[in-house]
C-alpha cells in the first residue's frame, strides 16, 4: 500500500474518460445536456472535471485543476439504464440527494469496470 493509505489523502481508485449527463438535481428533472468528462473516483467520491485536455496521471490532484462537481458515492445507487438514452453503455448514478447522471463510454468492457468500480466502493460504504 501508499503511503498516503492510511494518512488522510484519499486513495485514487480510478480515473479515465466517460460520456455524462446530469438528469436529475434534488430530483428535479433536467434536460439532458451530454458531454465528455474527466472522472476521477478517489476515496468515497466521483469527481468530476470539465477540462478533457488535462488528462495527464496528475492532473486529478488537488490544486491543479479545480473539478467541475463531485458525488458523494455514500448511499448511492448505480442502475444499468439504457432505456434512457439512444446511446448504449449507459448507467445511471443517484445520489441520496436525488441527483441523477448518466455515464456512458462506447467501449464495453471500459464502462463495465467503471460499474464494477463505483458498485463495490457503494458496497463498501453500505457494511461501514
Ligand atoms: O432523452 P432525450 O430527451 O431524447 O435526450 C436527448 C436530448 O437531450 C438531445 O438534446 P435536445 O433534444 O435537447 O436537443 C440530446 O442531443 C440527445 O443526446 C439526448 O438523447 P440520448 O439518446 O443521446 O441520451
């Protein structure tokens, strides 16, 4: 393990580059709006950021690009949900705040282990 594993800088779980849209906020209903993201799952959050350019292994880190927003992945719940969307790929993310996203990536086996990924960390969350 890190160093930082057991101090207090969250560990990075996972980082790459996903289609989103936001559906929901405090489940109101949003109008779709699809674009790339940077997203980075570090600790008990997904966070996401704007800038797809600065997708250098750094670039996730504190201070040196400021994300766009950020979910708390603590009661989550993650859905296959391709009857949303024309795309296919796609899952939805609900927070406990009644925010919806969809991600999406073309390859398969990529936004499989993204599922895999925030699943086992919302698994984890729940035995806490
Ligand atoms: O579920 P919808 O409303 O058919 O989603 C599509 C629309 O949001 C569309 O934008 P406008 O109708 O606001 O111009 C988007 O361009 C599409 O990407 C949305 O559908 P998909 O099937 O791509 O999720």
């Amino acid at each position: 393990s890190s160093p930082d594993s057991e101090g207090c800088t969250p560990e990075l779980e996972k980082a790459g580059l996903l289609n989103k849209t936001k559906i929901a906020e405090g489940g109101r209903k949003l109008r779709k709006n699809w674009s790339p993201s940077w997203v980075v799952l570090v600790g008990n959050s997904l966070v996401f950021f704007k800038d797809p350019k600065s997708q250098t292994p750094s670039s996730w880190k504190p201070g040196n690009s400021r994300p766009e927003s950020s979910v708390d992945l603590r009661g989550a719940q993650i859905h296959w949900a391709n009857e949303l969307s024309s795309k296919k790929n796609v899952f939805k993310l609900r927070t406990v705040t009644g925010n919806e996203f969809l991600l999406q990536s073309e390859t398969d086996s990529l936004i499989k282990e993204w599922y895999k990924t925030i699943q086992n960390v919302i698994d984890r969350l729940d035995r806490e």
